[in-house]
C-alpha cells in the first residue's frame, strides 16, 4: 500500500541537496528488474550497490507526501513533493534516529512516481519503486518498476547501501 498524507515537517536536507541529487536529465540505465517477480521471497542483489551519505544541511519546513514507520527500528521512510509530477517528483529519503540528536540522519533515495515498502527489517528495507523518464529518441514517457534493498548500517557515520534487487 502506498501511503498518501500531508503534512508539514521540518525536515534535515537543504533544498539545493535536493536539486543536486535529481538524477541526470539523459536516459537512466535499464532498471535491473522491469519484470515482476516469478516467485515471493526475500529480495536478491541484482546489481551493483551505491554508497549514500547523510544530507548535512537543514531545509526548511517541506509539505510530507508519503511516511512510512518501519517496525522495529528506528527508522522512517518519507517523500516530499517536487519537480515534475509527471515525470516523478517524489524526492523520497530514510531517515535514522540517534540519541540524543533525533531524526538528523536523512538521506536521499531517489525520485520516483511513487514507491512501497515490501520488506523491512531493523536494518533492512526493500522497496518497490516506479521511476519515468524522458526517451531521449521518441520524446516518449517510459516508465518501469523495480525493487531497490536498503541496508542501514549501525554505525551513525556510516553511510547506507542501495543495491538493485530481484
């Protein structure tokens, strides 16, 4: 289930750490998975994973689209509104909570059409995503599903681990 709310939060992430990390404006790569999954089971790495930091700068406060607890763990999911709405728009982040700091460890997932969480754990969370871009030789619209795992390590100054997944 994809959860729709509004409301306003102050969040930890600057507004120009969102413009830099839209993704490029060219034709993303194939998504490692457009096909739905044969068969139910915990997700499998399909690819490479990428290295997020935490967001350093505070933004102001943002109208939250989307938040999702993850039982067990301190951590939450969240997206604000942004950009093209017909092309994405979804800024979507995970945050941490540290003591005595509190929710000050954001990072950036990405930009998505919308997304939800189809496994989580305490320091693991998969992720169904759809994403659109532009085809750069028709013009057209393309869009895919693909499923992302989210490791969250312990470590508060580590950074977290998106891996594609089947």
């Amino acid at each position: 289930m994809i959860m729709r709310h509004s409301l306003p939060l102050t969040l930890i992430a600057s507004a120009l750490a969102l413009a830099a990390c839209q993704p490029d404006a060219g034709t993303p790569p194939e998504p490692a998975n457009s096909r739905p999954a044969a068969a139910a089971g915990p997700a499998q790495p399909a690819g490479p994973a990428r290295t997020v930091t935490a967001e350093e700068a505070p933004m102001p406060e943002a109208w939250v689209t989307d938040v999702r607890l993850i039982k067990d763990a301190d951590i939450k999911l969240f997206s604000t509104a942004g950009g093209d709405p017909a092309i994405n728009g979804l800024f979507t982040y995970l945050s941490v909570y540290t003591q005595p700091e509190g929710w000050t460890r954001v990072y950036m997932i990405g930009d998505f059409n919308a997304w939800e969480v189809v496994e989580e754990a305490a320091s693991r969370v998969v992720l169904r995503v759809s994403r659109s871009w532009v085809e750069e030789a028709s013009g057209e619209i393309r869009t895919a599903e693909e499923k992302l795992i989210i490791d969250v390590p312990e470590d508060p100054e580590a950074p977290i681990t998106i891996t594609p997944a089947t």
